[in-house]
C-alpha cells in the first residue's frame, strides 16, 4: 500500500527540483558553445559603403565589440544610445552586424539615431548570425586580439551589465 504513494511522491519530488534548479537561472545567460573559440569568419559587404568588404580577419590583433543589431529591432533602440557613448568615449572598435535587414532601413537607423559602429556588415540572410549562435536581437561578444570570443551578452547591454562586466573583460584583455 505504501509503495503505491512513493512512486507518485518520488516524480513529484525530481520534478520539484528540477523546476526549482530552473526557476534559479538568469534567463538571460543563454550557453553559448562559443566562448573562447574562434569567432567563425566571414566576408560581407559593409552597411555604409556597399562597395567595401568586412571580415573579422581584419580586427586581428584588437579587442573589438560585435554588436548584433537590426533597424526593426525595438530592443536595439534601448541599447544603442549606450553603444553610441561607448563609441564617443574610444573604448574598444564596436562593429555592427546588422541582422537580416533592409540596407537602406539600416542606414536610415544609423542617420536617425546615430552610428555607433566604426563599420556595420551586411547578414542580409542572418547565416553569419548563425555561425555565431546568435538567438535573436541585439547580442553582443567581446572578440579579444587573437580572434576569439570571450563574451556574448544576449539582450540589450544596460549600464550595470557594462560596468560590471563588459567593461572589466575589455580592460583585462587589452592587457593582455
């Protein structure tokens, strides 16, 4: 009689801890398979200048920003006047990767909002956006000198996700 109950209360139980392991996480630390492995490289045409090409290759040797960006994002207008002061203030080379977008909404954005990027490439079809692991937008990695990622923030980046640790990674890599 008693093994009746404890089958149903054993479920219950494994099925309590799970949730609670789960209801302890920060939704917004999404695994990335990505951190410290190479960034995938890429060749795409550049926002402002469709004639120019982009690749990764060519921030070899700097800690640069990836920000994953698109002009029909709402969550990309919250972060952008955070990454326009980080551009004003030289921290580190933000590149933009703009997300499956029109080129012409893109720079209507950048000319209406400011253009925080010291160059935006191209993902018309979001494959590099692919490569990256990116969920959705805005998604930003911190790429150090030797080509790797060391840091994928998903979401808007606020003021305390960049003090306390976009901005300590950045100083500590370019140390190194």
């Amino acid at each position: 009689m008693k093994v009746k109950y404890l089958v149903p209360l054993a479920i219950f139980l494994v099925i309590a801890v799970f949730l609670g392991v789960g209801l302890t996480r920060d939704p917004r630390k999404l695994p990335s398979t990505m951190i410290d492995k190479p960034a995938p490289q890429f060749s795409l045409k550049q926002v402002q200048a469709l004639d120019k090409d982009f690749s990764p290759a060519d921030m070899k040797g700097q800690v640069w920003m990836l920000n994953v960006w698109a002009s029909w994002c709402t969550a990309c207008r919250v972060e952008h006047p955070l990454l326009v002061e980080i551009h004003n203030a030289k921290v580190v080379p933000v590149v933009g990767l703009d997300y499956k977008d029109k080129p012409e909404d893109a720079l209507k954005f950048l000319q209406q909002q400011g253009d925080p990027y010291i160059l935006s490439a191209l993902d018309l079809e979001g494959r590099v956006g692919i490569d990256y692991g990116v969920y959705g937008v805005p998604e930003t990695f911190i790429i150090d000198k030797n080509g790797r990622i060391r840091h994928k923030h998903v979401g808007p980046i606020t003021p305390e996700a960049l003090q306390k640790t976009i901005l300590p990674m950045i100083a500590e890599l370019k140390k190194s």
